[in-house]
C-alpha cells in the first residue's frame, strides 16, 4: 500500500432515536381495544323486520309487490319454463375450418414433394394450423 492511501472509512447504521410526539401522560388510562369497544356499543338493535315484520299496506313493500307479479303472471301462463338443449356451433365450424385447411396445405405440400424444404414446410404449416385450430376453437373461444 501508498502512504497517501487516505484511511479506510467504516460505514454502519446509527443508533435509532425515535422523538415521541404527543406522549401519553402517566395518569391516562390505556386505549381501549376492538372487544372493550364492542362491549361498550352494547347489544345488537332489532331492525323494524325483524322486531315486527312488514306492515300490512306496504306500498314500498318489495316481497309483497313480487308476489304480486308473480301471481300475474302465473294467470297469464308465463310462468312455466321450457328448457331445450341447444346445439353448438362451435363443432361443426372446427371442422369446417380443420379439413379444408389442412387440405389446401397437403395439397401443396403433395405438389411440392420433389422439393425437402417445400415437403417440410408443408408438413409443419398443417401441424401449426392445427393445432391452432384446435387452441382456438376449443379453449379460447366459448361455446356459441
């Protein structure tokens, strides 16, 4: 080493000194908690359903006006419900798209079979388009 080194500087972290604002005086009695809280809120209010149920004449009354609807709509006959399987759409256009897509690359790829690289080309892009096909239809799209 130089003699006009200077000298090594050690580095370190100082002593924490936290200055207290608004100190608690000896004489305060302690912050009370969540369950000293809920002791003094004392016990839970009964809501008006709850203590005397809906009013009779209730206007505002939204169970009342529901059965009303509902009693209207079974005298009219709207209130079976038909379920019918629907057939999806989603099976018949993947195939519509597999087999012309990958026979428009076989295709090309038979006329190009004297050729390796045109043979390979062919072969991936018909791997490539279907499993593409496939990702497409059948897991990012939804049923339609």
């Amino acid at each position: 080493m130089d003699s006009d080194d200077p000298p090594r500087k050690n580095y370190g972290f100082k002593d924490r000194e936290f200055q207290r604002d608004n100190a608690p005086a000896s004489a305060a009695p302690p912050m009370p908690t969540a369950q000293d809280l809920a002791k003094l809120a004392g016990n839970p209010v009964p809501t008006r359903r709850d203590a005397t149920g809906p009013k009779a004449d209730d206007p505002n009354d939204v169970y009342a006006v529901l059965e009303r609807n509902r009693a209207v709509e079974r005298k009219h006959g709207r209130d079976e419900v038909v379920l019918k399987k629907t057939t999806s759409r989603r099976k018949r256009d993947f195939w519509l798209l597999l087999v012309p897509g990958d026979l428009l690359l076989g295709l090309l790829t038979w006329q190009g079979r004297g050729n390796p690289f045109i043979l390979v080309c062919g072969l991936a892009g018909m791997v490539v388009f279907s499993l593409g096909v496939t990702w497409i239809m059948w897991f990012v799209m939804d049923d339609y």
